[in-house]
C-alpha cells in the first residue's frame, strides 16, 4: 500500500540504498518493508522514481549466510512490492547505494542519476511494461539418453551386441569403443537439443538472453540456461515446454514470473 | 485436477534468486556508487551456504508453467529418442 505524503526522511540521509526504478512523480512511502525492516521511499524527479531506503555509505557485508539470505529476501520483496504498487520496475542489483560528494548531497545525487538516465529508463520501461521474466532451464539424465541413443541407433546397437557376444578380452575392447561412440553421439545430440530447444522458446517469448550453463546438484545435466522475457500469462509458452518436456530423459525446469532482472542491462 | 508435477520444475531455489539478484538488475554509474566491491565476497559466502541444498522461496515467484501461464496439465511422457527419425544420418 502507497500513502502519498512527505517522505519520512530527512534530504541529508549520507546514502540511499536503491532497490529499482519506476515510472513516477512526487513523494511516496512503501513502508517498512525494507533490509532489517528499513522504511522505503520513493525519490522522484523528472517522472522517474527510484525506490529506496536512508543508510550509512557503505556496502552490506556479512559472513553470516542467515543475514545474506534475509537480505537477498527483503531486496526481492521490496522489488516485487515496488511492482505491485507501480507497475513495470527496473530492479537494481543487490547492495546499489547512492552517495553523494562534498558537493553534491546525497539527495541531489540520487535526483541527478535519474535525471541523466530519464531517457534510457523510459524507453527501458516501456519495453518491458507488462511483461515478465521467466527462468527455463533444460536438463537431461545422461545414463536415460545415452540408453535410448545406443538403443535406437543401429551402429552403436551393433556394436553393444557385438560386445555382448565376444569373450572377455574382446568385448572390453569393443565396450570402450561404445562408449566413445557414445559419448560423441551424447555429445552431438546435446548441441542438437539446445539448438532446437533455443529455437523454439525463442519463436514464441519477445526476447531472451541465454545464461551460463550451471552444474547442479542432481542428477540432471543443464544443457540450456534461459531467461525469457513475455507478457505475464502468456500461454504458448508452456506449450513448447511440455512438448520438451515429454522427451524421455529431459526435464525442464521453470521459474517465475521474475520482475526483469536479465533485462535491464546495456 | 492437479497434475502431479516433478519437484525439480516446481520450485525457484535461492540460486535462481541469487543469479539474478546479484549478477544482473541495473548497476549503478561508479562515481556515485560504493558498494560494488561487495558484490562477490556477498555472492561467493551464500553460494557456499547454499550448496547442496534446494532452498525453497516462499514469495510467489517459483511455480510451475502450469501454475504460472495456464492451467493445462502436460500431455503423457513419451520417447522421442528411441527410434532415429528417417531424416537423421547414421
């Protein structure tokens, strides 16, 4: 909930942490919603607006992993909340904060970066109004592909059943064989996957950036890493995913809706 | 009815806030900025806290596309793979 009246703060806060930028004029407060229930505030100027909260001019730092995790929270709550009150946001990154100089106040400096990026941050905003992001990542079971691969491919079943069929010595041989043949076949499939897969989600999301591949803790293996960029409710989407899906040996994972977090960069 | 989902799809780990949280969202021009230092030391400690685990968020963002987008449940699994198609080369 918005209340439209005077900020809570005084303009010689000595840093301002910023949690994202939103369309906006005049004074707003969110509440104390923010790190270690800090109250948040909106500065505007020029129709832009920057949801922030009073701090000390120094990073948030701690070793402690509970302190982070609260951190990490609150700044995704405050951006969620941000959206929720003002539509389209640009989130910030984690630990932005905004100081001043000895002649520039705090304040003032805040009021400048908004000022000098009102261009970017329209056109920005207005790219993403109504739209979300969406993580997809697609794994696979090794062991399940490679299966299936030597199963229905006729050189590699070939050789699998000729190993079966030698004596000891031989059919070593001819298991290592299969494995390399495998491997590659593993190798060719996984590039042929992505390819396609990339190729479909691109076809039916408005953008997409492809992310670092991530090594999990299960079993599956990542072999696309996406953030998607749609209007929220968008339907054709999952479509594709389940069609992906229903691969033998595929799993999609899939998370959202995000404020646009990949999207906001250069 | 509600599909039975697989849990790996359900869920939004902390990883996936942390990927975006710290990597990506708008950085701030460095004359006016002083926490960017922070950021890996920040990021490197909880991505130690996090390993092995499969945090769970509680804030509306992890969810199925089922949930998410539509309220369709997925068609059968089936093999695509087990037999080569006509057009791929042996």
């Amino acid at each position: 909930m918005i209340v439209e009246r005077e900020n809570p703060t005084t303009a010689s806060a000595d840093g301002l942490y910023v949690y994202c930028v939103a369309r906006g004029d005049g004074p707003c407060l969110l509440g104390a919603i923010g790190l270690e229930g800090k109250t948040v505030y909106g500065v505007a100027a020029g129709g832009i607006r920057a949801v922030v909260h009073d701090c000390r001019p120094e990073p948030y730092q701690s070793q402690d992993p509970h302190v982070l995790k609260g951190w990490l929270a609150s700044h995704q709550d405050v951006v969620s909340a941000a959206t929720q009150a003002f539509g389209t946001v640009l989130p910030m990154a984690f630990d932005m904060i905004v100081r001043g100089d000895a002649q520039t106040g705090t304040l003032a400096a805040m009021k400048g970066w908004l000022e000098q990026n009102r261009e970017r941050f329209t056109r920005l905003l207005d790219r993403l109004a109504s739209k979300a992001e969406y993580g997809v990542q697609v794994l696979w079971d090794r062991a399940v592909i490679a299966a299936a691969l030597v199963e229905g491919r006729a050189p590699l079943r070939a050789l699998r059943d000729e190993a079966m069929s030698k004596p000891r010595g031989l059919a070593h041989l001819l298991q290592q064989k299969l494995a390399k043949a495998t491997r590659e076949a593993l190798e060719m499939q996984a590039q042929a996957f992505a390819q396609d897969f990339y190729a479909r989600i691109r076809g039916c999301v408005d953008d997409v950036r492809v992310e670092p591949l991530k090594k999990g803790d299960g079993p599956g293996q990542m072999l696309l890493n996406l953030s998607c960029l749609m209007p929220e409710g968008e339907r054709e989407l999952g479509d594709v995913l389940d069609a992906i899906q229903a691969l033998e040996g595929v799993t999609v994972r899939f998370t959202g809706p995000w404020p646009p977090y990949s999207f906001v960069g250069a | 009815m509600e599909p039975e989902l697989p849990q790996s799809y359900r869920r939004a780990t902390l990883v996936d806030l942390l990927d975006r949280v710290l990597d990506r969202g708008l950085f701030l021009r460095a004359d006016i900025v002083i926490a960017v230092a922070g950021i890996p030391l920040i990021g490197a400690t909880l991505s130690l806290a996090v390993a092995g685990t499969d945090t769970m968020l509680k804030y509306g963002i992890l969810s199925d596309w089922d949930e998410a987008i539509r309220a369709v449940p997925p068609p059968q699994r089936q093999s695509l793979l087990a037999e080569p198609s006509g057009t791929r080369t042996a």
